[in-house]
C-alpha cells in the first residue's frame, strides 16, 4: 500500500532519538540498546529514501528532512501520551454507578455526599434503572441491582434483602378507622397490586389465594415511587422498611403490620467484573457501603473481610 506507515517500532525509535538527540538515551526511554535504536533508524531511513540524522563522533544531529519530520512526530507522539494520560486519569478519578432507582433515590442520594467528602478526588455518576430496564452491568464500574443476579463470576456482595410488609399515610389508615389486621389492608385501595409481594405477604399473614386480579392496575416501577404515592395517601405500598425509614420516623408513613415476607432469593447486590477488584475506586466505595449497611444493621452478607 503506497500510504502505508513506517514499522511503529522504528518511528518510536526516531522519535525518541529526535527528542532526545541520543540514540544510547533513546535506548534507555524505550528499554532497548543503543545498537537497536540505531539499527530501527537505520530501515526507516531505508524505507524513506533520505538519512535523518548526521552521525557525528560523538553526537547525533538531524537533517534538514530529520528536522521536519521530527516536529509532526514529536507532536503527535505527544497528542498520544496526552491521550492516555486524559483516560487514565478519568478512569482512576471517576466512578460510574449503575444503581437500582430505589436504592439510587432512598439511599444514595441522602447519604453519597459523605463518601464525596472522605474522596474528593473520586467522582460518582450513577446511572439509576427500573425493571423496566436492565443494569448497565458492562457499562459501569459497579453495578447495584435488586430484580437482576450479578453476571456469573462476577465479585459480589449481598447488600440488603428483600423484605416487605404493607405501608400506607395515617390520613388513609383513619379513613378506615384504623388498620388492625390484614384483613383491612383489604378494604383500601392498592399501590401495584400485581406485584407478587402483595400475595406472597398476605399468604405470609394466613390470607390464603387472595385474588388482586380486579384491582386497578398501577405500575410505578420503583419503591421510591410507589412509596411516594403511599405518602400521598393514594394507596398501600407493599414496600421495604429499611428504604422508608425516613417516612416511618417522620410519620409520613406507618406500617401498621409486623408481618415481614421475604423472597430467598431477592435482595440488593453490588457487584463488579473481576477486572475491577483492584480498582481503589472500586474498593473504596465497596468497603464505603458495606461499612454503612453494617452500622445499620441490615447488611446481609456479614462478612469480617471484604475479600472478593
């Protein structure tokens, strides 16, 4: 091909000896010998047709065509370093966060500025999805997910399970005069009532086959939104505890029910490809949430050692 580049290795070889007007520095920088720097130099100006350099006794000095090709080889070997050191750098400093929405909304953003502070240098960009969406697992450093298991052999970690109980405003309770059993949760309309947790629950609390089929049918997608409208008093959420704390404590919400249901295996996980698992990026906002979730007293996985 008429357009076709020099051998990389020797115009790394002339840039070097360019720059550095020394082929045993050259040398040096590149991890070769003076003879191989030389002998590189030597087939590209076979392959131009002209000499680069004047060989001096002691010192090397380029020709008037060495001189102009220097300066565009020079500057673009730089645009390249420039380049990688601009991904490099952004890869170490910026960390990117596929998260599941509640999880995103109900913990994340109230309590992610205090991992800003302890690591300025880290950035965060999360990238929160609902089921109607899959994690962007291949597209991020650390993935969150709650209705989707981690790819396989994957590091992970399991955060919070998946418990649930029913929770509605006191404003709906009183409408009823109060909600005492299960059989009440009954009489007020339902947030989402196709979600298999409400059965799953109402099973759990001796209500056997209850049919939701009639129901108006909602579907948010996320608690934090059907959590939302629970607040608002259009319905009974059938939501987690420990991702409406906040509304329980404030009294925005109540659940008027200990009855707690779960699923074995459903719960929140952060997960990471196994490339990443010395990443101090990654590291550090893993040990950051597991700490956290475990000062709660909701970590799932109590494991003394973070060592995956």
């Amino acid at each position: 091909m008429h357009n076709a580049l020099p051998s990389l290795p020797a115009i790394r070889a002339f840039e070097a000896a360019a720059r550095l007007l020394s082929f045993t520095k050259a040398g040096s920088e590149l991890g070769m010998t003076q003879a191989a720097v030389s002998y590189q130099i030597k087939l590209l100006e076979e392959k131009l047709g002209f000499p680069l350099f004047h060989r001096n006794a002691r010192r090397i000095e380029l020709t008037d065509k060495g001189k102009q090709l220097s300066l565009k080889v020079i500057d673009a070997f730089e645009a390249l370093r420039e380049a990688f050191y601009d991904v490099r750098n952004e890869n170490d400093t910026l960390l990117v966060v596929s998260s599941n929405t509640t999880f995103a909304l109900n913990w994340l953003a109230t309590r992610l500025v205090h991992f800003q502070l302890a690591n300025p240098d880290i950035a965060i960009r999360i990238v929160p999805y609902g089921p109607a969406a899959r994690p962007e697992f291949l597209n991020s450093d650390v993935s969150i997910s709650a209705c989707y298991a981690p790819p396989k052999g994957w590091c992970h970690h399991r955060l919070v399970d998946a418990t649930f109980t029913p929770m509605l405003s006191p404003e709906l309770a009183e409408t009823i005069g109060g909600v005492h059993s299960a059989e009440d949760i009954l009489r007020l309309p339902l947030i989402d009532p196709g979600d298999p947790w409400w059965k799953i629950w109402f099973d759990k609390a001796g209500i056997k086959d209850v049919d939701l089929s009639n129901r108006p049918a909602t579907r948010m997608g996320s608690q934090a939104l059907e959590a939302n409208r629970a607040i608002a008093g259009q319905g009974a959420g059938i939501l987690t505890p420990y991702f409406c704390k906040h509304a329980l404590e404030n009294g925005l919400l109540v659940q008027p029910i200990d009855i707690l249901a779960s699923i074995d295996d459903e719960a929140w996980y952060l997960s990471y490809p196994p490339a990443n698992k010395k990443s101090r990026k990654v590291r550090l906002f893993r040990d950051w949430i597991l700490t956290e979730l475990q000062k709660d007293g909701v970590l799932a996985e109590q494991a003394q050692k973070y060592n995956a």
